[in-house]
C-alpha cells in the first residue's frame, strides 16, 4: 500500500520515508491533501551492465584523414580570415 504524507511530515520523516521507498514501497507527498509528488526507488544499473564509451567499437572505420578534415578552414577561421568573403 502507498503511503500518503504532508509536506511537514515528510521533511520530519524523511530518513524513514526514504528507508520504505528503499524496501520498493512509493511514499506519496501531498500539500493541502493533493498529491504533488511521488517517492519511488531508484533502479541504478549494475555495475558493467552499461556501456556507452565505444559501443560501436569494431562497427565502423574511421579514416586516418578525418582529423585534418576541414583542417584549412577551421585554421583560417581562427585566424580571422573569411574563406566565402570576395576580393576587394
């Protein structure tokens, strides 16, 4: 069963609260007796179940030129110079 707790009661029994919603419980939070938000545990990945860094690693190929692509433009825009801008 969920529980239903007033702003005050929550912030005077927050550590217990947060003890049920770490048991799988929710704890609802009411103001005036409306509810206005919910407790609920949070489901943390485990550990080396999530991976992000190199998740295409061995999918693609990138090209050896792909660092320098773009290399003379970046570099002139940089330096103040404007590539698309006519001759006086």
């Amino acid at each position: 069963m969920t529980e239903t707790v007033n702003i005050h009661e929550a912030k005077t029994h927050l550590s217990r609260l947060l003890d049920k919603v770490s048991q799988g419980e929710s704890v609802i939070i009411a103001r005036s007796g409306q509810p206005i938000a919910r407790l609920s545990r949070f489901e943390s990945p485990q550990p080396g179940t999530s991976q992000r860094v190199g998740f295409l690693k061995g999918q693609i190929e990138v090209p050896d030129a792909f660092v320098r692509l773009g290399g003379q433009a970046i570099l002139d825009a940089f330096q103040g110079e404007d590539p698309n801008a006519s001759a006086p």
